[in-house]
C-alpha cells in the first residue's frame, strides 16, 4: 500500500458492489471518502466506453448515503428510557 493509504487499526471500510452482465464494479470507501465516491459515479456515468450509467449512479449514491446513515445510528450511544 501507499503511504497514506494504509488502514489504521479498527478502521472500518463500506463496500457497494454492481453486477452487469459480465461486468463487476465495486467500491470500497471509508465514511470520509463517500463525496469522492460520488464523484466516481458521476465520472463512470458520463465514460461512454462503461455500461456503468447515471441510473447506476443515482442507486448507488443512495445506498452509499443509506450506509452512512446507519453506520451514523450504529455509533448512537444507547440512551436509557425516560419515564
């Protein structure tokens, strides 16, 4: 690996995956790195050599926001119920 690209200890990746046909695209990304993964999509939808298109793009940046979402409850601190 790269300097600067190595995983720290406990850090915690998101994996989307796609499957065209043939074709397999996946993403692996940290919580930190979701808007350049949005990035990507828009980048891969506009490359007219890809299948990858902006119907792909649209369901993956949802599933990308829905994985920050819940890894946002996840780390929510349990509260105890108030009576």
């Amino acid at each position: 690996m790269s300097e600067g690209y190595g995983a720290t200890m406990g850090q915690e990746f998101n994996v989307l995956a796609l499957v065209k046909g043939q074709e397999h695209y996946i993403f692996v990304y940290d919580d930190e790195s979701r808007q350049p993964l949005v990035d990507a999509f828009r980048d891969q939808a506009a490359d007219p050599q890809l299948s990858f298109n902006w119907f792909d793009a649209a369901v993956l940046t949802q599933k990308a926001r829905e994985q920050t979402l819940a890894a946002a409850v996840a780390e929510e601190p349990t509260r105890p119920a108030r009576f």
